[in-house]
C-alpha cells in the first residue's frame, strides 16, 4: 500500500535519494541559519530584547544543517547541489516573502514592520516545519540510523513555533494586529503554493532517482495537488491562528548540550 510511511521508507534506503533529499533539507536549514543571523545583528533599537532569542533561532537552523551533512557522511556521501525548482527557501524569497536576502545584506538597523513580517513569515513556515517533523518522528523516530536526529529537529522546531505565537500575540497586544494578520495570509497562501510546487519538484527528481513507475509518480502528484487544494480551501487558515503556547519563553532558555552528532 502506498502510505507517507512507504514512499519515506523508500527514500531513506536508497542512497541517492537520502542524499537528494539530506542536502535539500541542509541547504535549507543553513538558509534559515543566515538569514536569522542577519536579522539578530539587525534588530532595531525597540526589539532589542528579541535579539538573543533570534539568533538562538538561527543557532538552531545551523545546527540542522550540521545534522544533515553529519547524517550523509555517516553513509559515505557527499552533498549534491540542490536543484533550484525545489529550493524552498528561495522560491518564497522570489515571491517576496519574508525579509529580501538584499536587505539582510546591508548593515542598516531593520525596522519594527520588518520585525513583524520576520516573525509572521516565520510562523507560517515553522508550521509546515513542526507538522513535517512530527510526521517524520511518528514513523521514523525510533529509527536506528536517524531516529536520533529526527526527535532533536522536531523538539527545536516546536520550540521555534511556540515562540512565534508569543511573540506575534506580543506585538498583537501592541496594537500590530491588524498588520500581522494580513502579514500572515499573504504568507500562508504563498506558502501554499510554493509548497506544492516545491512537492511536485521533489517527487520528480525522486521518480527519476528510484524509478517510479509511471502510474506511482501521477498517484503521488495527485496527492500533493490535493493537499494544496485542500489548503486553498481553508487549511491554509492554521497558519495564520494565534495562541498562546504551552510551551512559554521557548527560545529563552539555555540550547540544549546534548551532543548533535547524528
């Protein structure tokens, strides 16, 4: 039976599929990494406080990163350039979400609205990031060769979650509302589509890669198209919710110290 489960299962244990899809989620982790960083040396004199829990954010994202590259070393292989039609990172970038890599690059303080698109940004893709953790810990969490990595990421990326709830429903309470929610649907249907082309991309290059008959890649790009149907519809509306974590003051703490090797 065709399950998220079996097509995983698949990828994992073919080595140039674990390497596709290794160095595309590096890559996009260490775009993550430098973009925060940039955003941390940048804050503006009256988000100063949220400096710190920025570039721990960043930190994070790095580390990531590190764990991927570690996890393809570990099976004798090297990183492959990702190819740009599944560049996540950047085909938001190019639709202008999210802060323009030009601005993070010049050393001029940010402004408050660019905190807000920052953190809505965030929100939205740390959504799609959590839900595709938690997935992944479900089915391969006990793994022996990854498990380890996958129920790290997943913790971070909760974490990263929790915080931009507090920090947005923060700002909301600072009279921001109004900015932050359209901040956050022109993000989220954004990030809808880029998603699902990014999905199709992905499964192409994997087909290609394993062989997929013909029938299993339309069977598996159906799916994808009826995922993003189905958030065109309204699904896209979790991402744009507020509330309260559980989990309070999530990127204030000390990172952990458990060691990251894979």
């Amino acid at each position: 039976m065709l399950t998220a489960k079996s097509v995983f299962t698949e990828i994992l244990d073919d080595d140039r599929s674990f390497q596709l899809f290794c160095s595309i989620a590096a890559s996009g982790e260490a775009q993550g990494g430098w973009e925060n960083g940039r955003i941390a040396a940048l804050v503006p004199p009256g988000a100063r406080h949220l400096a710190p829990k920025i570039a721990r954010h960043g930190a994070d994202e790095d580390k990531h990163g590190r764990i991927f590259n570690a996890l393809l070393r570990k099976r004798g292989l090297e990183p492959v350039e990702v190819p740009p039609e599944a560049d996540y990172t950047m085909l938001l970038e190019a639709r202008g979400i999210g802060l323009a890599h030009d601005k993070l690059r010049r050393d001029e303080p940010l402004t408050e609205r660019d905190i807000i698109v920052y953190l809505a940004h965030s929100r939205v893709t740390e959504e799609r990031a959590s839900a595709q953790m938690r997935m992944l810990r479900k089915y391969f969490g006990d793994h022996p060769d990854i498990g380890r990595a996958v129920r790290m990421i997943s913790d971070d990326e909760d974490n990263h979650l929790a915080y931009c709830h507090e920090e947005l429903l923060r700002l909301a309470a600072a009279g921001h509302g109004r900015l932050i929610q359209a901040t956050l649907r022109e993000s989220a249907l954004a990030e809808t589509v880029v998603y699902r082309d990014v999905g199709l991309a992905v499964m192409r290059r994997m087909g290609d890669l394993l062989g997929w008959p013909r029938a299993k890649s339309a069977v598996l790009a159906a799916g994808v198209h009826a995922l993003y149907a189905a958030e065109r519809l309204g699904g896209w509306r979790r991402m744009v919710t507020l509330r309260m974590p559980e989990r309070r003051d999530a990127l204030g703490t000390a990172p952990t110290t458990e060691p990251e090797f894979a």
